[in-house]
C-alpha cells in the first residue's frame, strides 16, 4: 500500500463495501494546502496524524497545534489495539508497522514545551491591532507608534517597550502630531488598557528574547525524517485570539523569510492550522484579504498549509477555492446552516457517479471520509468514501514523564529557556528622560546663581531725592522681567528637551524598516 512520493490516507471502498483503491496524496502537491473538516468526534485529529506521519517520513518537516493534548502521542512508538488492528486489516494494510517520530515540543508558557516567543516589531501593527481587538483609530495610533520605533531605533521587544513608547506619544502628543497625523489621547489611553488586559490574559509570556528562528521548526533528522513541532495549545485556547495571531505571525515569518523554490518534488514545510475557525471569526476584511494573499503565494516558498475546522463554511470562499487537497468527515444536517455546510462541502468535490456526496457526508463512520486530493497536473482527483488508515504513532497522548524526556533530548534544548532583556525601547526612553532631567536640573541650577550674583551687585546705599529712586525702580523692573523670562525658561526646559528628542526620532528616516504583506518585519 505504500508507494515512494506518496502518503497512503487510506482505502476507498465500493457501493457494496469491498475494496477500491488505495487513496494518496502526492508529495509533488503537498504545498497546493489542503482542508480537513468534520464535526466533533469523527477523526480529524487522526488525520492529522497520519498526514504529519506521512509528511514526516518523506523529510518534510511539520508544523501543528495540539489542542487537546492527544496529538502528542505521535512522538511514541504505536501500540496494537484491537480495533487499530481490525482497521488495517480492513483497508489491507499489511504489514502495519508501528514507529515513532521525532518531535521538537513548543509552548508559549514554557510548561509543556520549549519556550516560544517573537518580539513586538516582529508582530507589526497589523497583527497586534488584530491581537488588541483595536478600533481603526487605535490602529493608525499603532501604526505610528511602530513608525517611529522604526525610523527612531527604538527595539519593541517586549510590552513593557510599547507600553513606554505610547507614554511617550501622550506626552509629546503636539510635536509628533505634527508629523504623523493626529495622536488623539483616547486612543493611547485605549491602546494601554488593552496592553495591560493582554498582559493579564499572559501575552508578556509571548513578547520578549530570544524570539522563535524559523529554522527551528524546519529541522530534518539525520536519517532523513522531518521533525514535527507540536505546539502545546491546551492552555493556550484559553486565549482564542492569542492562538490564532500566534499561528498567523508564524504563517507571516514562513512567508517573508523563506525564498522562492517554485514547485518542487516535496514541501519544504507543511503547516496544520487547527481550529481554523478562529482566525476568521470577527476578523477585518482588511486582514482576511492578505491571508488569502499569503496562502495564494506561500505555495511558491515551498509551504503547504492545511486548515482543520469542524466546518467548511469557517474558511472564506477566497481561502476555500485554494485549498486543493481535502479530506471530509461526517457533519451533522440538523440545523439550516449545517445542512448549508453539508451542501458546500458536497459542492466542492469533484462527483462521484457511485453515491450521492450529501447523503454520504451525513452517513460517514468515525474515521471514514470523503477523500480527494490532486493528482496529473494538478486536478483534484474523484472523491471517494474512504476508510482512514491507522497512525503508526501512539494513539492517546503521552505522560508527563514521557513528555520531558522527549524534550531533554530535543536539539533545541536550552536554546529557549532563558529570557534576554536587552536594552530596548523602554531603557532608551528612559534613558532620554533621565537626560532631559538633567538638562533642566543644570539650567535651573545656571540660572539661580546669575539671580543671586545680579542681586549682590544691586545692594548698594542710596539716598532719596538724589536720583537713585528712578534707577532702584527701573532696575527693579528689568530684574523682574528677568525672573519673569527666566522663570518661563524653567517651566519649558524639559518640554524643549524633550521636543528635541521628539524631532530626533521621528526624522531618521534613513533607519526605516521595510515591513511585509501582514506587517511582519521583512528579512
């Protein structure tokens, strides 16, 4: 059943329930993406597993989310249960081989996995405003903020970096209006409460050093299998919106790291988008437009990305129409918008004379699906009923024990474990205050010592009628037009200094940054 440059998925079956055919996927098209939908219970997550496995033994190296901590289990040898066994004799897979796969384990929280991080500028304003849930007027505040980071070199690191950053625009609001545009206070006031409500729900986790490499999650072993990274996300879904920019910025560093290969004989990478759904709901248009961009031009770098969801109407038709391989579990036809969903899923598939794709899709058994994946040149093949093949990977998640021995042999081990705060913006800005301070505490200091010297000089004896009452009076005034006029110098000391460093910032153009198609710094 297995053949080179192919991953069996499984065995299609006839009308009468005897075998058809072995169904695969061509490596040549792993980067053409792919989707894998079915409601709750159906066997998505195993097909997951059996693509990454697949993906994994060709030296693809894998990316993927662990929702619900069974997916883990792929890093253990399989064992054979009963109805494993009964599977493959089913579909006649002979022998069935069990193995198990060298995994790399990541977590944003650094409890079930190797730390995982990126730093603010390498997000971008785009998708951090998606992050914040940001109006579109707190979005061009952003969009300055991460302009004069730029221009200005000031490294966003982490939030306690833009948290400083937006201090200083309220403070300088007038000068820096000037040159951007309006930086009205109500949305810097609103940016830092959504800071500090991210910092809550633990994005600080997230921000910082040192940030994910790419060639990281890109790694093949010595006997030629790709590593799969599985990202710890139990606790992480927790924070719906977290996850999803997370996979996003990731998805965006592929895209803007990685160079053009064309289409070569197997994926450089293949990326598995689990809970898809999130990514869309309540998103922008603006943002659902350029990941219909990435996905349309990652292929090119070599990437194929495969979106898991329970349902296929979760994915927008743009995303849909370009996701050429796909595998369909069951979906349930009680509601009007899930017997809509059963019906664009019907839809989507190239027919099958055999049997009716909308009844079948209602009627599937628990890893059964409705399989079509492409194949000459690039046409999706006929969709067939198919029983899924079993993982050679454990079925179940691992122990904890389990867990922390695969990653004390991890090749990242220690790389990640340690933050790194190095100087930032927020040291910077401090740094420039601190100094504006000092300015102004030596001009004060300047100024009283030629008050005291100019009233030591004026203390002379005088007598009246003589004239000296004119000259006392008129000295009298200019010198309290000078306290007045240095009194005025006092009070705007700092704001000049700090005027000063407003302008410094905001003109060092020849130090921009060039920014991607979803904000995230370009290479």
């Amino acid at each position: 059943m297995l053949k080179d440059g192919m991953i069996y998925v499984g065995t299609s079956r006839n009308p009468d329930d005897s075998i058809n055919k072995g169904e695969y996927l061509d490596l040549k098209y792993g980067n053409r993406h792919g989707l894998v939908t079915g409601a709750t219970g159906t066997g998505k997550t195993v097909s997951l597993q059996i693509l990454a496995e697949g993906f994994s033994n060709a030296g693809v190296p894998v990316f993927c989310a662990d929702i619900k901590g069974d997916l883990s289990g792929i890093a253990a040898m399989g064992q054979p249960k009963d109805f494993l066994l009964k599977r493959a004799e089913q579909i006649g897979l002979e022998p069935y081989d069990f193995q198990e796969f060298p995994v790399i384990f990541w977590d944003l929280f650094g409890e079930k996995g190797h730390r995982v991080r990126t730093t603010i500028a390498e997000m971008g304003p785009l998708l951090l405003a998606r992050l914040m849930d940001a109006s579109e007027a707190q979005e061009g505040v952003l969009n300055i903020a991460f302009k004069i980071a730029d221009q200005g070199g000031l490294p966003l690191l982490d939030l306690k970096d833009l948290q400083s950053l937006l201090n200083y625009m309220a403070e300088q609001a007038s000068e820096l209006s000037k040159q951007f545009g309006l930086i009205s206070a109500s949305s810097v006031a609103s940016l830092q409460r959504g800071l500090l409500v991210l910092e809550q729900q633990g994005a600080e986790e997230f921000f910082g050093e040192p940030a994910l490499k790419i060639s990281d999650i890109m790694r093949v072993t010595n006997d030629g299998r790709g590593a799969v990274s599985v990202l710890a996300a139990d606790k992480l879904m927790m924070n719906p919106r977290l996850y999803a920019t997370f996979l996003l910025w990731l998805l965006s560093e592929l895209f803007e790291e990685l160079p053009e290969v064309g289409d070569p004989e197997k994926p450089k990478l293949v990326f598995f988008f689990d809970e898809a759904h999130l990514l869309f709901n309540d998103a922008p248009k603006v943002l659902i437009e350029r990941v219909e961009q990435v996905v349309r031009l990652i292929r090119s770098k070599g990437v194929g990305v495969f979106f898991v969801t329970q349902n296929p109407l979760d994915v927008p038709e743009t995303v849909l129409a370009q996701l050429g391989n796909r595998v369909q579990h069951a979906l349930r036809a009680y509601t009007p918008r899930e017997q809509k969903a059963v019906r664009t899923a019907a839809d989507t598939f190239r027919p099958n004379p055999a049997f009716d794709c909308a009844t079948a899709i209602t009627t599937l058994g628990t890893g059964e699906a409705l399989v079509s994946m492409l194949e000459t040149k690039g046409a999706p093949s006929i969709v067939e009923r198919t029983l899924i093949r079993p993982p050679a990977g454990r079925l179940g998640p691992l122990t904890d024990a389990e867990r922390t021995q695969v990653m004390s042999v991890s090749p990242v081990a220690g790389v990640y474990d340690k933050d790194i705060d190095r100087e930032s913006a927020f040291e910077i800005l401090a740094a420039r205050a601190q100094k504006a301070a000092e300015q102004a505490a030596a001009q004060r200091q300047a100024e009283e010592e030629a008050e005291q010297a100019e009233a030591s000089a004026s203390k002379r004896w005088t007598l009246p009628g003589f004239g000296d009452d004119e000259d006392s009076s008129t000295t009298s005034s200019n010198r309290k037009t000078t306290t007045t006029r240095r009194s005025y110098q006092r009070e705007t000391v700092i704001e000049a200094a700090m005027k000063s460093a407003a302008r410094s910032v905001a003109s060092s153009v020849g130090r921009a940054i060039v920014r991607g198609i979803l904000g995230s710094l370009k290479r």
